[in-house]
C-alpha cells in the first residue's frame, strides 16, 4: 500500500506530516530523507509482516514455557516434624531438609502449645533442636511454620510427651575412655534399663559416661554441657529405678556421696518421730536392758508420789497432775520480771524540756534588744553627721560671702 503525505513541519525529533483528507501524523524526523523541507511530498509505502508476527509469537511461547517449567510446576514442601529422644525435662526434635524448590527462604519458626518458641538459626543446615526446662510427665504440642517468597506453610501438629521420673528409656549414654569389661557391663545395664548408647556425641545425648576425663568425644561433650559421669550412676539408676542425681557420680566428686539402693529418704519415711519433752517426762516402765537415767526434780519424783487409781484412766490423771507440778515448778523458777518504771521521770523530763525552752526565749529576746540598741544607736550617730556636715556647708557658704562683699 503506497501512501503520499505532504511535510508540514520538520523538527529535530518529530516531522508533522499531512494526509490528502488533511489529517496530522507525527513521524520520526529521522526516517525522512535528509533534504526534506516543509511543503515536501513524499511516498510511504505499507505493508504487514506475516513471518516477523510468526517468529514474535514464537519467541513469546517460549519464554512462558520456561517460565511456568522453572517455577510453576515445583512448590515449596511443607516441613516435617518428629520427636527424637525425649527426658524427664527436655524434648529433642528433627525435621526433613527444607525443600524451597525454586522460592527463597524468610524464616523457619518453631511454635509450642500455640505460641512462637523462637526462631531457628541456619534453617537450611541445622535439622535438629533441643528444648529444655520442660515440666516432668506434660504434654507439649509442636510445630513449624515455613515463610518462604513463595508462601507459607505449616507443617502437621506433633503431640509428645516428657518422661516421668522412674522411665529410664530416655537416657542416651556416650561412652568415653573406660575399660572394656567396664563398657561391656555398661551395655547390657542400659539394655535392661531401655536407655541406648551411641558412638557420637550428639544433640540428643543426654549423658557421658567414662573414668578418664580426656580425648576428643570428652571434649565436645564439655563444650556442649553435657553432664560427665562415671559408670556407676547408671547402675546407681537401675538400683533406685528412677533418675538419680548426677551430683556425686562426676569424675571429681567423693565417692561417699554415692549411695546404691533405696533413696535415704525412704528410710526416714518409717522411722518414728523422736520424742517430745512431754514424752520424756513420764516414767518408763524399768527393763533389764535399759539403764536408768537421773530424774529432773518436779518431775519424775512428783509423778511417783501420786497414788495409783484402780479405776481406768488412772493413769492419764497421774500423769496430767506430773504435767500440772512441773509447770508449776517452772513458774517458781521463772525470774522475776523487772519493776516498772517511775511515773515522775516523764514529769522530770517534760519540766526539764519546759526550763529550757524558756530559756532559749530570754536569750532570744536578748538578742533582740541588743539588736534594736544598735540600730538606734546607728540612726542616732547618722542624724549627728548630718547635722555636723550641714553646719560645715554653712559655714563655707558665709565665707564666701563675704569674699565676694567689695570693700
């Protein structure tokens, strides 16, 4: 198609070009022969590019292809949590290697019962987590929460449990420098008791056990604060069938502290309590065994002159009359209490108080006067000097007077 527009106007960026039915088009100046001037006529010719529409169409197919290949079929995974050792007071926890597929990663964040537990540090190279303090035999409730450019996402709900004191499954042992009958018989204890042993130190050990305090796995468990026992706590655990305190079993503790069997405790639990002094007071029926101890005075010797009743209860009455006789005998022994004091020392001081007070007003009214003294004394000898000075002026005022009288 040949078309034939008129140049009305040439500028540097813009040519204004005019159609036979008078319409304007702008046109790049540029496109325009150089010797084009206002009132030229010139011919364009135009027509549509099938091949050059097809090759665009094409290249635009491919580029959403690719598009939809690289970040439309592959998704971030939610995480997966699980429980993998748990105590009495802590919860060791594991999840898959986060799979991001094409989006990058925000944060990875824990929650417990509903609530953010924290943030986890390094989510792509960290897989594990500690949570301890935990309450003994409580439920918890976990999970995580994924932010990713691509979204959100949440992974399923773990319910897990802490262990009570007498489940002994949690207890995972790292074994250290030791003999090998000593670990030998390490193993099969923690077998009986359902604990496990491991090679490494880990985040979830909870104990290392060893006689020497050296080598390299002593030294990780050290940096990671993992307590360091002997073997004996363990068998000190199956013994008491509950968890013992690790106080006495460390490698530089005294072995007196370590005690094997029932807890002390338990021992007291069916002891009797020990006597009262109201206990100790009354006669004890004399045995051959027994040796007889020196009776405190008022006491015993009162209790033994009462006369025995043939009635039932008899003995009871003795005894509250022997109570009866020593508290007597102890208010007899009571020290006298102080007299009281005097009602006229208040009376002595308030009138002390009054004199001076009394006083420090005479000299105040004293100071007073003297004050008022002075100062007229002061106005008095001003008054003098004024009058002195007058005199003075008048006196020299005459003179010159009478300087000035001709003669």
């Amino acid at each position: 198609m040949l078309v034939s527009l008129t140049v009305g106007k040439v500028d540097a960026g813009v040519a204004v070009l005019l159609t036979q039915d008078n319409r304007l088009i702008e046109f790049p100046s540029v496109l325009l022969p150089k010797n084009i001037t206002s009132g030229s006529i010139v011919d364009i010719e135009v027509s549509r590019n099938h091949a050059a529409e097809q090759a665009s169409i094409a290249s635009f197919q491919a580029l959403q292809k690719r598009i939809l290949h690289t970040y439309g079929l592959r998704t971030p995974s939610p995480p997966v949590l699980r429980l993998r050792n748990a105590t009495q007071t802590s919860l060791v926890l594991e999840w898959d290697p986060i799979d991001l597929a094409t989006a990058s990663l925000k944060s990875l964040s824990l929650y417990r019962n509903g609530s953010k537990a924290g943030s986890i540090p390094r989510p792509l190279e960290m897989l594990s987590t500690k949570i301890s303090g935990l309450a003994i035999h409580t439920e918890y409730t976990f999970h995580l929460v994924l932010r990713t450019s691509a979204g959100t996402y949440q992974s399923e709900k773990l319910t897990c449990r802490t262990h009570k004191m007498t489940d002994l499954s949690g207890i995972t042992v790292t074994p250290g420098i030791m003999p090998a009958p000593v670990k030998e018989a390490l193993a099969r204890t923690l077998d009986r008791i359902g604990g496990k042993m491991i090679d490494t130190v880990r985040i979830d050990t909870t104990h290392f056990v060893c006689t020497e305090g050296r080598g390299p796995l002593w030294e990780k468990a050290v940096e990671m604060n993992i307590p360091v026992v002997r073997p004996e706590w363990v068998d000190a655990c199956e013994a008491e069938g509950t968890i013992v305190s690790v106080r006495g079993y460390y490698l530089n503790a005294d072995p007196k502290h370590r005690q094997l069997g029932p807890r002390p405790r338990s021992q007291h639990q069916h002891q009797q309590p020990p006597p009262t002094a109201s206990t100790t007071s009354e006669p004890a029926p004399p045995t051959g065994s027994q040796t007889t101890l020196p009776s405190r005075p008022g006491t015993m010797e009162h209790a033994a002159e009462q006369p025995t009743t043939p009635f039932p209860g008899g003995e009871q009455t003795s005894a509250a009359a022997g109570q009866q006789n020593q508290k007597e005998e102890a208010n007899k022994t009571e020290k006298p209490l102080p007299p009281p004091p005097k009602e006229d020392a208040p009376e002595k001081e308030e009138s002390k108080e009054k004199v001076e007070e009394e006083k420090k007003e005479q000299d105040k009214a004293e100071e007073e006067s003297k004050q008022a003294e002075a100062e007229e004394e002061a106005k008095l000898s001003e008054k003098a000097a004024a009058k002195e000075n007058g005199a003075a002026r008048a006196r020299e005022g005459e003179g010159e007077q009478l300087d000035e009288v001709p003669l």
